[in-house]
C-alpha cells in the first residue's frame, strides 16, 4: 500500500491552522485540527498486529467493525466540503424527484414542497431574525439608558421612550437620573459622584456577565464572527459555530456588551445571529440539512437579513452577502437573499414595540447642497479615513497577535473588565464618548444653523468654542479603545465603532472647511447653492462622508457601503461625495495595508481561506516546485483497485486522518483509476453485511468472485487532475473558482502525488 513517492497527503493536517485571541477554540478542542476526528470515533479499533487470517478473524458481528451511522455523509470538525461532490448530490437529487413526479400524487407533491422549501425556509429565517434583532434592540437600548437613569413612571422603557411627550429630552420630568432619585444637589460633588459611580458599575457588570457567557457558555460567540462565516461560506466546517448555544450566547452577550458602554456594535455579531438562525432552521429541511453546498445558499440569505434588520437596510445586506461574506452567489440565492431580506425587515418592524417612525435608521434632512469645489475636502476626507482604516488593522493584529501568545489570553474575563473600567473612566468626561455610539452619530450627522445650534452642533466659528477640541479628544479616545476592544472575548462588531469614528473624522474636517469657507468667504452667495449670509458648509454631510470613507479603509468594501450609508441617512443627494470618499479611501487603504480587517483577522487565524475574488499571481512557478517544496518523510498512502482486504482498508483508515486516498491500479505501475472519499469508505464499510477481515474488496465494476465485495461507488473516477508543468496560479484559481479540496498530479496517467488546499496555502502564504 506504501508507494515510493513521499509527498504532502495531510489534507487537512490541522498544524497548519491555529485559533488566535481573536477567536478562542474550546478548551476540549485544542488540538490539531485533523480530517477525521479521531477522538469522537465510536467504533472498535481492529489491532493492527492482527493478521488477515487470524482464527479470530471468522466472522464477526458487523458491529465490530463498522462505523457508527450517526456520523455517515457527516464532514468531520475543521474539515472542508467537497463542493463538486455536493452539488453532484443535488443534481442528482432534482433528477430523482423529477423523473419520478408523475408516478403517484404523493410523488408529485413531494416534487413540489421540494421546490418551494427554499422560499419556506428563507421566510422562516427572516421571520425568526427580525424577532431576535426587535428583542436584541429593545433590551440594549434599555441597558444602555439603565446606566443614567430610569423611567419613574414606566420602569419598562428607555429614555427616548419615555420622554416622548415632552417636547425635549431636556425637560423631561419622568425620567430620573440616579442622583435625581436620591436628591442630591445637582450642583454638588455628591451629585456628580453616585451618578459617576453607578455609570461605571453598571458598566462593568455588564462587560463582565458578556464576558463570563462567552468564556463559561458559548466561546465561539467572540467578536464578530463574520471573518469565521466567510470562511464556512467557502467550505470550511466549524461545528457548533452556528449552534444553539452559540445563538443564545450572542445574542444575551451582544446585548451585555453594546449596553456596556464598550466601543463596539451589534451590527457585526447580527450578521453570526442570523446565521445561526439560518443553520438551525435549515436542519427542518433535508434539501439543505443533507448538503453542505445547499446549506450555504441559506446562510447566504441569512448574512443579507441581519444588515436588513441592523441597519435598516435591505438591499445593503444582499450586497454585503455578495461583495464581503459569500463565496458562490448564484442568481437563485440573489432573489431568495432578496425576500429573506424582506421579510426580517418588516418582521423587525412588526415585532419591535416602540418601531421606528423615520424612514430611515439615522435619517437626516440638508436642505442645501453640497458643491463641485467641496470634493477637495471630500477627497481629504478619504485619504485621511484611508490612512486611519489601515492603522486601524495594523495596530489591532499586533494587539491580537500580542495577546494570542502573552498571559492576556489565559484571564479573558479580567481583560474585559480592565478595558470596560478604563472606557467607562475615559468616557465619561467627553460628551461625546458618554453618550452611545447610535446617539454619537446621530449628532454628528445633523446639521446646525446659526439661530438653532444645540451645544454639540456649535461651530460657528469653530474657535469660539472648544467643541473643535472635545472632538478631536473624542476622536482619538474611539479610535484608540475600538482598537483595543475589537478582539475582547465578548460579542463585539465593528461597524458601528467605525462608522461613529469616521463621522468624527469627518466632522471635524468639515468645522475646518467651514471655518475656512466663513473666514475668506469663498462660498457665500453662490447662488442657486448659497445665500448670502448663510453657512454654505454642512460638517453634518462631512461627518456622513467620513463615516463611510472609514469603512472603506477598514473594511475595503465600496458598492455596499455606498448603498448601506444611502439606505442609514435616507439622503440620495450626497451619493457622488459619498463614492469618491469611499473609493479614494480604498486605495490608500490598500496601498498601506494589503487586506481588510476580515481578511486580517483570518490571516491571523489561519483559516484555509482562498479568496476566489481575487487573482493569485505566483511568476513562472509550477506544480511541481510546490511537491518540492513541501516534501514529506512519509509515503504517499494509496488504495490498490483490486485485492486489498477489509483488515487493510480499516488499517489505513486507524493509522492515518487523511480525508481520501488515491485508487491506483497497482502499487507497480501507479496508474491512476480514481479518488475514494474518506467517508465514502467509512460508509461501505459500516453498511457491509457479514464480512470479516479477510474479505476482498474491489474498486471495479467488473464481474470478480462472489465473495470479494464491489466498491466502485465509493471512487470519484473523474477527480481533478493536472500536470506537474501546471502554473502554481492556473491551480490556485481552479482550487477558488470550483472549490476543490485537493488535485492529484499525474503524468501520462501516472499518480505523482496530491495537492491539498492546505498546501496551496501553505505555499502562497510562505512565497
């Protein structure tokens, strides 16, 4: 069984991937990540010294040696999908319902709900995440405002809520502040001092319970989760990364941590809600629970209905699925994205108590227009949000990566509650870091005029004031402490974060402007743009632009964010600043770091992630510089067509974590016949019916002795094969583009050896 030839077979030889502080593996996981996990197997060990014809090895009770049935056609833990295979099996599944719809009316009608499962299934996921994103709003925003005060006459709503009819928050007389309640002198040090005090336990509290939920109950609910879920979109298998438990840990930790007071969002962690939804729902369906292929067209739906009901903004959702968290997006997944998104966003309307009367989530009215000579400013703004985006990620992997190996990582739960005292000491003291990242924005992106200018809208003139410097404070404070908290093992997101720290940027750029534009009058009555005697610059339009030029550099997403900032503010007529902020930032993102901060974050977890949106560009080197370079001491393990044993087959599969093994049809001649999937041979073994150790197998179809068992469904007899001369690049798109596992090398029908997507990545990472 052992040929001469000594290459790399660990297709999923886990060594390679390792889980960073970013995002902690269970403790009774860590270990090498391996195709077939080993310490769940269940079935009995055939000792390897015992010989095929041993008086022990008669017939035996199948049970003995077979598999368990429980893990059949199962991929195993840290594993990657067969994608042809799987939409083989789909392919084949429709072609069976098909041809056998006119049989019966039960046939008929099974034909049917099978079509329409999908559309089922996606309005159940929206349905079920609009109902978690209402819960998940209404809780936060009563924690967040819980932290202030409390409403004396109705406990039950948030401070909006209850001063609703009241003309201003600030004469509001049902809601009491906490030094209100015990009578303190507004004025007085005590005053200042219990507020203070219940400000920052509160706060505390709720960053340690968020904290203890992941650590204690749920581990895989850490950061965002998307850089993961990008990741299962391609293929890869992270059991009970979408489970129940993680569901219920998100959900409870997000609403913990956002109200905290951290620097972080919900938005990102809705994105791993809705997924998990999305995979649970789907097990209802066996058109989806028995494919993996399949399974990932509703998690594609799912990424699309979480932005629906974070952002309000449907149609940004389905572009995020497309642009940033799908691998395989196909027309069919676009129109069911599209009504899963529907759904999620009127059920998060219809469920949400207090619902939202702006047709927008930070909806904005600019009753002037921005003009032609403002996109220099514009363009500042991208280049600035461009170079701040890639600090950003540069100095955030550093932390994780400092983390991953330093005594950080073994007191998760007193990290975050360092980072929670220190954000909520810091925080305090600006008006704009106390207040929550929504209100946060909200300010920054209306406008103000000279008759109605609240005290944070003040900027005319900007050095009349020292509004210019608590933002700029601000500034660096959110940045600095988004920094930190993006990789605490709490839920935490990083949209909203940044978007709160570009509308700063921005704002602050667009005081600087006005300030300069009043002074030298170099707008004023611009007629039909500016009347004499008015503010021609808007900071507000500025903090908007801002907003989105940082996600850009954080994030390098473009088409999406333009939509998602047109779908949060409602204000189509700031598209065009909009796009060239996001696009300058990009490139200067890109030409200072090379990746966004999902790509970052699964980098620094070395996750096998092959992005199939970009080129791979390798020079002149080949295949086989790649079996070289990664030439192993252990021989390459194959399957002969013809006359193995059963005792042999289940020595291969005790001794080695292989995914599949190479049919050959002889160990002399090497001639390749086809692939055998691990499980494929797992399967046959535990459905075999009265065999023993000795019993012959075959990999043919061709018409052998009675005893000697035919195996040939379990060989793919067309695996993906290419030369040795072939191109490194030409391989690394067809590994991207059909979402292979691995291709065998061959020349002139002879087996060569195997590449594996690890190895792939192992090469194109080292190069």
């Amino acid at each position: 069984m052992n040929g001469n030839t000594r290459i790399s077979q660990d297709s999923e030889n886990n060594d390679f991937f390792s889980f960073s502080a970013q995002q902690p593996l269970p403790q009774q996981q860590q270990r090498n990540w391996i195709c077939d996990d080993n310490s769940n197997d269940t079935r009995t060990k055939i000792p390897t010294e015992l010989s095929s014809d041993s008086s022990d090895a008669s017939i035996m009770s199948t049970r003995n040696i077979i598999h368990t049935k429980n893990n059949k056609g199962k991929y195993s833990n840290f594993s990657t999908i067969d994608w042809p295979l799987e939409l083989a099996k789909d392919r084949q599944r429709q072609k069976t319902l098909k041809s056998e719809k006119w049989q019966s009316f039960w046939h008929w009608l099974k034909f049917r709900l099978d079509s329409g499962s999908g559309w089922f299934c996606v309005m159940l996921v929206g349905i079920f995440t609009g109902i978690t994103a209402a819960f998940i709003d209404v809780s936060e925003g009563w924690l967040s405002d819980f932290k202030l005060g409390f409403c004396v006459d109705k406990f039950w709503l948030d401070h909006e809520h209850c001063c609703t009819q009241f003309n201003s928050v600030k004469n509001c007389t049902t809601w009491k502040t906490w030094a209100n309640i015990l009578e303190t002198n507004e004025h007085s040090f005590l005053h200042f001092f219990v507020d203070f005090t219940f400000y920052l336990f509160s706060s505390i509290l709720m960053a340690f319970l968020s904290a203890c939920l992941v650590v204690k109950f749920a581990p895989y609910a850490s950061g965002s989760g998307i850089a993961e879920i990008k990741c299962i979109m391609s293929g890869f298998v992270i059991r009970r990364f979408l489970g129940i438990r993680t569901f219920i840990g998100k959900t409870f930790g997000i609403i913990l941590s956002s109200a905290s007071g951290l620097s972080l969002g919900k938005e990102g962690p809705a994105v791993h809600v809705s997924s998990c939804i999305g995979n649970v729902v789907s097990r209802w369906f066996p058109k989806y629970s028995k494919n993996e292929a399949k399974k990932r067209e509703i998690l594609s739906a799912s990424t699309a209905a979480a932005l629906s009901v974070a952002f309000g903004a449907p149609i940004g959702g389905i572009l995020f699925s497309i642009e940033e968290a799908s691998y395989y997006f196909t027309f069919k997944t676009l129109w069911r994205s599209f009504f899963c998104a529907l759904v999620a966003g009127l059920s998060v309307r219809a469920f949400n108590p207090f619902g939202n009367t702006l047709p927008s989530l930070y909806h904005v009215e600019h009753t002037r227009r921005w003009m032609v000579p403002e996109l220099i400013p514009f363009a500042l703004i991208g280049v600035v949000c461009g170079l701040l985006g890639s600090a950003f990620i540069r100095l955030n992997m550093r932390l994780n990566r400092y983390r991953k190996n330093s005594i950080i990582s073994s007191y998760p739960i007193t990290e975050v509650v360092s980072v929670a005292f220190i954000t909520s000491l810091l925080a305090y003291g600006n008006p704009f870091t106390k207040i929550s990242s929504a209100a946060l924005i909200r300010q920054m992106f209306n406008d103000c005029d000279k008759d109605n200018h609240p005290e944070y809208c003040y900027n005319y003139p900007i050095e009349e004031t020292g509004i210019f410097v608590q933002l700029c404070i601000a500034l660096f404070m959110k940045f600095c402490l988004t920094v930190i908290t993006a990789g605490l093992k709490v839920p935490a997101g990083l949209f909203v974060p940044n978007i709160a720290t570009g509308a700063l940027t921005g704002r602050i750029i667009g005081l600087i402007t006005q300030s300069v534009a009043n002074k030298f009058m170099i707008y004023e009555g611009s007629q039909p743009f500016c009347k004499v005697g008015e503010d021609c610059v808007m900071p507000g339009l500025y903090a908007i632009v801002g907003a989105a030029a940082l996600l850009s550099g954080v994030m390098r997403m473009t088409v999406t964010l333009v939509i998602i900032m047109f779908e949060l503010t409602g204000s189509i007529d700031f598209v065009v600043p909009t796009m060239a902020a996001i696009m300058i930032a990009k490139w200067v993102g890109d030409a200072t770091y090379p990746m966004g901060i999902y790509d970052a974050q699964i980098e620094l977890n070395n996750f096998p992630f092959l992005d199939n949106k970009e080129n791979k560009e390798d020079g002149d080197s080949e295949i086989q510089d790649l079996l070289v370079r990664h030439r192993k001491t252990e021989p390459l393990i194959v399957i002969q067509q013809s006359g193995m044993t059963i005792h042999e087959l289940e020595k291969i599969l005790n001794e080695t974590s292989y995914c599949g093994f190479p049919v050959v049809e002889s160990l002399e001649s090497k001639l390749l016949v086809g692939f055998c999937d691990r499980r494929n041979l797992q399967a046959n073994i535990a459905e075999a019916v009265g065999i023993d150790f000795a019993t012959p197998v075959a990999f043919t179809s061709e018409v052998t002795t009675g005893r000697e068992l035919r195996w040939l469904n379990a060989v793919d007899v067309a695996p993906i094969c290419v030369s040795p001369l072939s191109k490194i690049e030409i391989v690394a798109e067809m590994f991207a583009k059909l979402g292979l596992r691995q291709v065998l090398v061959t020349e002139k029908g002879e087996l060569i050896g195997i590449v594996t997507k690890k190895d792939l990545l192992t090469y194109l990472r080292e190069i």
